[in-house]
C-alpha cells in the first residue's frame, strides 16, 4: 500500500536527483554526445556517440579528443578547449573511427561547470552522407557545366509557379550567344527582357503550346524566331520536358539550338524546287499549283481572274545568230521588265522555253488587255544589247464560271497563237 507521506525527496538528496536526471537525459538525447575536460580528456560519452566512432562509451573513457579528431593537431585543440566558454560554438572537424574509416562531423559546443568542474559538452552529428551528398551534386554540376559548353546551343531551365510568377532558374554560357548578349549582361535579367526577343508573331503560338504542354505535362517542342542583338533574325528550336514539383510548380528542362543555317537552307531547296532557274520566277510546276489556288479562290469569292500568256517573237533567231548565252541573257531581261510592271499580288511563270504566264487576281479582261498592251509596248521600247529591241506576242483571257485551270491554259494558248498568226507584236483575246 502506497505511503502518502513518503516522497522522493525525504529519501534522495538533490544532488543524487540532479545526477539521475542528467545522466537520463545524456543517455535518452537522440544525439551523439561526449562531455570533455578542459585537458581534452572524456568525461563522458553518450551511447550513440560511441556507436558513431564503433567503441564502447568505457573504451571512449580513456580517451583525448585528439585521438580521434583528425582535422585538428593536439596543440590546436587544446587551445579550443581553453577558449571555450558558456556561448555555443559551431565547427566541421573529420573522425577516425575505431575501424580506421573517417567520418565528416559536425560539433556543436557549450562550456558549463557541473559539480565544480569546467566541462565542454559537445553535441556531434554525423554529416558524412550529407558531405558525400554535396560532392556528389558539386560534380553533378561541374559535369553539366562540363556538357553545357560542349553541346551546341544552351541548356535552360523555365519555370512556373503556381502563382504564375516565371522565371529562368537556370541557363548555360551558350544562352548569351543566342541573343548576342555578353555572360554578364544576363546577370539579373528577368523573364520579360527575354521573352521580348521572340517576333510578336510567333510568341502566342509559343505560349500556347506552354500552357499545353503544363497542362498534360508532355513534351514541348517549338521553333520561333527571336531578334539578336546585331539585328538580326535568329531561328531557334526548343525541346524540353516538363515536370511538377512539390509546391506545384512547373519547370521544363531542355535545350536551344540556333537553327537559323538549316532554316535558310531549307528556304534554298524550296525556291530552288519551285524556280525557274534562269530567270527566277516561278517554274512551270509552281504556276500550276497557284493556277489551281487562284481559280479556287475566285470561284469561292466570285471575283474576276485574268491570264495573260506571251511569247518572244522569233526567238529561235536570236538563239542560233547570237548563241544561247545571249538569247538567256534576253530572257532574263524581259522577265525581269515584266516583275517591273505588275503588281506585287500578280504571278509570273515561266511556262517553257520562250513561253511566259501572268495571272492577274481580281482582274477583268478589259484591265487585262490594257496591262498586256503595256507590257507590250516596254518590251518592244527595251533596247537589248547586241540585239537592238525584240518584242513579245500576247494572248488574254479571263476565268469562265467553273472553269478549269486546263481549259483556261487552253484558251490563253489559242490567243496567243492567234496574236502570231496576225504578224507578231500584239495583244489577243
């Protein structure tokens, strides 16, 4: 049966309760500790410490701190243990464990007197994984940089937070060339100052794939143009994956290509595929095709449709008396006198040899007419080396309610054989 009037306190002294409570809390702390004298010796040390270091707490016991610290010299410690006072200090140091391996540490110290001794308690936490975490990531990252400045382009990192706040949290050297900016121009530089290099007509096609590609989380891929610092127009692809952090963030990770050579390579092979290749005005192929599209968005619109169709009057002559250099030399200067006088919205096409078309949008036939008489009369008025003048024989016609791109070559084909059947140098219907 419990005593009511038996407490604690009648049976332990104060001192024997402040020693139970300390060495409780020593032992239960869920960090690794040990108590040193001011001459380097253990007072004490705590289970989990001498786990840390593999040695029983009584092996711990006859112990100096040098024994184990190898970062710092006997004499250097020993100087430490005299400056320690009843403010904390914080310090990296490396162990030798009792296997011989090393551990990185962290050592929290406080100075106190505890029955009339001066002691250091130090608090110890093993940061070995963390050291070896962070030389992992210092060479992560010292490899990236390694690969940014290889790869063509730039790495990029774009965000977007939840609160729709953007920003780029990362991007290589290669970045600054893009835009011909200098490294340290781009030092502070916010997402707008970049975002407002894009063309204004190619950023909402840009923006809308962004917002795609966050919503579904899927690959973005994109090719826009933005202004260099030299003025120019630059063409660059973008590829880059998204991902969600944990505050709901967005963040695409990619690259930059400046692919502007490939671009205006690209635009060579397809004018070459659709020129003619002496005088540089749409070949026979490429005239067809917009035959075809002019018809249709005539009939679609209901607006009138000219085609003019002329032919270099004896050209064969000036082919076998002066060579086919100067007979190319002709050609060329004729097309180019026709491009001087039509309209930007006209199309001019070779259709073979001596053989041209233009066709004249939204053009009745009477307009047509007074367009072939000019053009007529500044190829007859044009004085050409070696050959003096040459002129040119016309047929016109205009588009017929649902008729085909075949029929209406036709009918301009027949105007024009009749403007040579009657002597050359005019203008048919």
């Amino acid at each position: 049966m419990d005593n009511p009037g038996l407490n604690l306190k009648s049976l332990i002294d104060d001192e024997t309760i402040e020693t139970i409570l300390w060495t409780v809390l020593f032992e239960q702390s869920g960090d690794a500790m040990v108590v040193l004298r001011q001459d380097g010796s253990v007072y004490r040390a705590n289970q989990r410490y001498a786990d840390m270091l593999g040695y029983t707490p009584e092996e711990l016991g006859s112990f100096h701190v040098w024994d184990w610290d190898i970062r710092f010299s006997e004499q250097e410690l020993r100087q430490m243990l005299l400056t320690v006072d009843n403010s904390s200090a914080h310090f990296d140091t490396r162990q030798r464990r009792k296997d011989g391996t090393i551990t990185d540490a962290e050592v929290s110290t406080n100075g106190a007197i505890y029955k009339g001794e001066n002691l250091i308690f130090c608090i110890v936490r093993d940061t070995t994984e963390r050291k070896y975490t962070e030389e992992r990531l210092r060479q992560n990252k010292e490899l990236l940089e390694r690969i940014a400045t290889q790869v063509p382009g730039a790495l990029y990192q774009y965000r977007i937070a939840p609160d729709g706040t953007r920003s780029f949290p990362y991007f290589s050297e290669g970045f600054a060339a893009l835009g011909g900016l200098a490294q340290e121009e781009l030092s502070g530089t916010d997402v707008d100052d970049i975002m407002s290099r894009l063309l204004p007509e190619d950023a909402p096609e840009i923006e809308r794939k962004t917002q795609e590609s966050a919503s579904t989380l899927s690959h973005f891929h994109a090719e826009f143009r933005i202004r260099h610092n030299d003025g120019s127009i630059r063409w660059i692809e973008c590829r880059s994956t998204p991902e969600k952090e944990a505050d709901s963030s967005i963040i695409w990770t990619g690259i930059l290509l400046d692919i502007t050579q490939r671009i205006q390579a690209e635009e060579r092979v397809r004018i070459m595929a659709i020129t003619d290749g002496l005088t540089g005005i749409n070949n026979r192929q490429e005239f067809d095709r917009l035959l075809e599209h002019e018809i249709e968005r005539a009939n679609r619109y209901h607006t009138p449709l000219a085609l003019l169709m002329y032919d270099l009057d004896h050209f064969k002559q000036v082919n076998d008396r002066y060579g086919h250099n100067t007979g190319d030399m002709a050609l060329k200067t004729v097309t180019s006198l026709v491009n001087d006088n039509i309209r930007g919205i006209d199309i001019h096409g070779r259709w073979g040899g001596e053989e041209f078309m233009v066709l004249l949008p939204q053009t009745g036939l009477d307009t047509a007419m007074d367009v072939a008489e000019k053009l007529r009369r500044t190829i007859a008025a044009h004085p050409f080396d070696k050959l003096g003048s040459i002129t040119a024989s016309f047929g016109v016609v205009e588009l017929a309610p649902h008729e085909s791109s075949k029929s209406l070559a036709q009918r301009v084909d027949e105007a024009l054989y009749r403007a040579k059947e009657l002597g050359r140098n005019r203008v048919e219907v």
